[in-house]
C-alpha cells in the first residue's frame, strides 16, 4: 500500500472511533445478534457443539460504526480495490469482535436467496496472526430460514440443507494484518437466506505449515522386543489398506511415548516402534478431536538406496485418558481422548540402522470464537426476473428460472438415471452478446428427480438487457 493509502485509511480507522447514538444510524448499519444459526456442514467428524463454543467464547462485542465511517470505509474499499460487484452492493459496515480478531462487513446486497458480501478480517492485537492462508474454512455461517416444504421440518434437516458460496481474498495488507473477502453465497430455494442478512463464524484458520518427507529423529535398531497389546476388530476405527480378513489383525504396539515428531509440537507424537511378526510397526499418537494443531501423519520409510518405502496398512485406534482402546459397540467418539495410527512396513528387523522413518503432515494454527453481524439492505425483488419454462433440454426441464445480477438459479426436474444439469453449458443471450455462465453447483433428489442449481456471472449481470437463456445450444426465450 502506498503512503497516499496508508494515510486516507488511516484517517478513516479516526473516524471510526467516532460514537453516535445509534438510534439514529441509517438502516442499513443496523445491526443485532442473532439466536441461532444454520451452517454447511463441511465434514462429518464430531465437533463441539454450538453451546460449548459460546461458553469458551468469553469475550463477544458487536459494535455499529458511525454512518460516516462506515459510509467512508465502504467509498475507500470500492475505489482502492474495485470488486467485480461493489456497484451492486450497499454499505454496510457493522463489525463483530472476539479473541483480538474484527470481522467487518464493508457492503453486501440480498437477491431473494443469493447474497454478496464483502467482508474484511483484521489481527487488532498486534501479533499479525492473519496470513494469506487465512481461511474460515467450515467455520464460516449463514443463516437459512428453516424448510417450507411440510416434509422438511426437523433440526437435523434444517442443518443438512444445501448451502454454499465462493470465497476470493481480494487484497492482504501485511502493514495492518487485514484481509479483504468476497463471497457469493447461494442457499436453496426452499431454505432461503433470513432478512436482514445474517453471518459469521465460529473458528479462523491462521495459516498451514506443511512437512513433507521430514525425516524423524528415532533409531530403529534394539526394536525387537516390544511390549504389545491384544487387539480386537471392534476397536478398529479404521485405516488405509486394511485387510479382508481382520482375523490376523490380533496385536498392536502399547501406547507409550515414544519420540517427538519433526514439528516440535506436544500434540502428536511417536507413541512406539518394534517388530511384530517379522515387520516393523511404528505407531502415533495425537489429542483426538482438535480443531487446530498437527493434521493426522503419513509416515514413510527410506532404504538404503535412497527409495521410499510405503506402508502396507494402517490401523486407526482410540483411547480413553487412560489409553485403554475403545469398541465400536460399546462406545462411541465422545469417550475418545487419544487417536493413534499404527503403520506396518514390509521390512524385517535386518539390517534396519540402514533405513530412516520419514514424515508428511501439515500443522494449523488458528483460534475458536464466536463472530456474528447482521446486515440490512434493502428490497431488491424489482431487480429479480422469475418465470416458468416448458422447454425441455436433454431430458432436464428447467422449470422455474430465475435472474439475478448474481446469476441464474433453476429449480427443475429430469427423467431417468443420470442428471447432467452440472455437466451442461450455460450462457446468457443480452442486448449486448453472450455472457457464458459458471457453477451449476446445487442439489438433487433422485428419488423425486428434482434438482436447485445455479450458475454464476463473473460482473453484475443487468437483467433488463436479457432476451434467453440457452442450454447446450437450446435457446429459452425470457417471458
């Protein structure tokens, strides 16, 4: 950034300490907190529950800059860095902090059930924790009104409904530790986005330091006597090329505490090694269930021509404090505390000074919080085009269609086995020419064969210009 932008940012980061009743703020600067949200579930692994993050969450402030701050911050974010839709969207400028970290909405714009916004994050305790690795990951939240549909009603199917968005990092500024976003978010038609338009999230990813082939400071020689434990199929949680037949699978390594890893840290570590049956066996062991830290390890082994050498399988195990390993019928990961993988190489205890266990694994740093804004704009139904199609494309019929200056989004339904919505080409027939369309992202149904999808426009799109859309060479006329 040069000076001229370093010292007009400077002057509106003065501003914003500027307090107002809020009662007067313009109402697109309102904000409050929300009870609830719904978020795309990302993966399917146990993670605390929303109550336990806002107990560790001790410190939460949501707080509405002034109109002429948000307004000037919005008119410096526009001009400094011309996002492809800031004319479209409408200042904002609410912002929520926790654990040292703001998370700012600067302008954002609802389209029925499509939104784009454009947020900022910020490092204000001045560690500059924030990389350009930074990333919300399935952290990130939008709230969805729960299903209209009368088959659709519990919690579970709320959590489960389709949701998704495209996340671009427009610009990070090293000399404040602030990261400017872009998001374009879509939620299905029958779970719309609540109004005002409500965000946030409940972790931020730092950044990934990645170790690929390390070599691990252990030696493999006096490994063959080993204390074991007895093992049974039930309290294999999994692995990696895992035998048919689980009956060999009868002894695993004691847990124990063996060497550290590579990367230094205490939460994962070298929990043993011998030779068992003739092969080596060398197990880890990590803190089960953390959100930030060591990633699970691959290991490797090196012989003495220089060539790496994979595993032939792996074991996946978990234990209580006591590391006493879980049953699948009996327990379940709520009772875990430790995970340890046990990687068995087809080597013999011959000769093994001559070979060198290497390590591949990433760590990641970041922090769990609870960040929340709410953001009010205002009715944009006259900007939607909507209408009902009968044409039908290659046994797909796409039949509501609507237009936004987002995009396309479709609701439809096929006939057969295969859907091929996502597969399809797409393009917008304007005044001007033809702009191509990107996406087909959504959800389906093959019991109903019903499908949402949507497609989305590099640059606002101006319906009024709209004469068709058309699909794989089928042109469908606007009505």
């Amino acid at each position: 950034m040069d000076k001229f932008d370093m010292d007009e940012k400077h002057i509106h980061e003065m501003f914003s300490q500027i307090t107002v009743d809020s009662s007067k703020l313009a109402e697109q600067v309102k904000s409050r907190l929300y009870e609830g949200s719904t978020d795309m579930p990302a993966r399917h692994r146990k993670r605390w529950t929303r109550s336990t993050i806002a107990a560790i969450a001790i410190s939460f402030v949501l707080v509405t800059s002034a109109a002429a701050s948000s307004l000037g911050d919005f008119d410096w974010f526009i001009k400094r860095f011309n996002p492809d839709f800031g004319k479209i969207v409408e200042p904002v400028g609410v912002y929520s902090e926790d654990e040292g970290i703001r998370m700012e909405v600067i302008g954002a714009q609802k389209y029925d059930n499509r939104a784009i916004i454009y947020l900022s994050l910020q490092d204000r305790t001045g560690q500059n924790r924030l990389t350009e690795q930074t990333d919300f990951r399935d952290g990130f939240t939008v709230k969805i009104h729960s299903p209209t549909n009368e088959g659709a009603k519990s919690r579970d199917e709320v959590l489960s409904a389709r949701m998704s968005w495209k996340q671009k990092m427009l610009n990070f500024n090293k000399d404040t530790n602030t990261i400017y976003y872009e998001f374009n978010i879509t939620a299905d038609p029958d779970t719309p986005l609540t109004d005002p338009l409500e965000l946030g999230s409940f972790l931020i990813y730092f950044n990934e330091k990645a170790y690929e082939d390390e070599p691990i400071s252990v030696s493999l020689t006096g490994i063959e006597d080993v204390e074991t434990i007895p093992i049974e199929k039930a309290q294999i949680f999994g692995g990696s090329n895992l035998p048919s037949d689980f009956s060999s699978l009868i002894e695993a390594l004691m847990p124990d505490d063996y060497a550290s890893m590579p990367h230094g840290e205490k939460d994962q570590w070298v929990s043993n090694i011998g030779i068992i049956d003739g092969k080596l066996h060398v197990q880890t062991g990590k803190i089960f269930n953390k959100e930030f830290g060591p990633s699970d390890a691959m290991l490797s082994l090196k012989g003495p021509d220089g060539n790496l050498i994979s595993n032939d399988y792996s074991l996946v195990f978990l234990s209580d404090k006591k590391n006493n390993l879980l049953d699948l019928e009996k327990n379940d990961y709520d009772d875990a505390k430790y995970k340890y993988e046990e990687f068995v190489f087809p080597v013999s205890c011959e000769n093994l000074s001559k070979y060198t266990l290497y390590y591949t694994g990433s760590v990641y740093s970041g922090v769990e919080g609870n960040w929340k804004v709410a953001a009010n704009s205002s009715d944009t139904t006259a900007k939607l085009r909507t209408w009902k199609n009968d044409i039908s494309v290659e046994g797909h019929l796409f039949e509501y269609i609507t237009l936004s200056p987002l995009g396309l989004q479709v609701i439809g339904t096929y006939k057969g086995e295969n859907f091929m919505v996502s597969d399809m080409l797409l393009e917008i027939e304007t005044v001007d020419g033809i702009i191509p369309l990107e996406g087909g992202g959504g959800s389906q149904n093959p019991d109903k064969h019903t499908f949402n999808s949507s497609w989305d426009t590099k640059a606002p799109l101006d319906i009024t210009k709209v004469k068709a859309i058309i699909i794989n060479g089928t042109r469908i006329p606007v009505k």
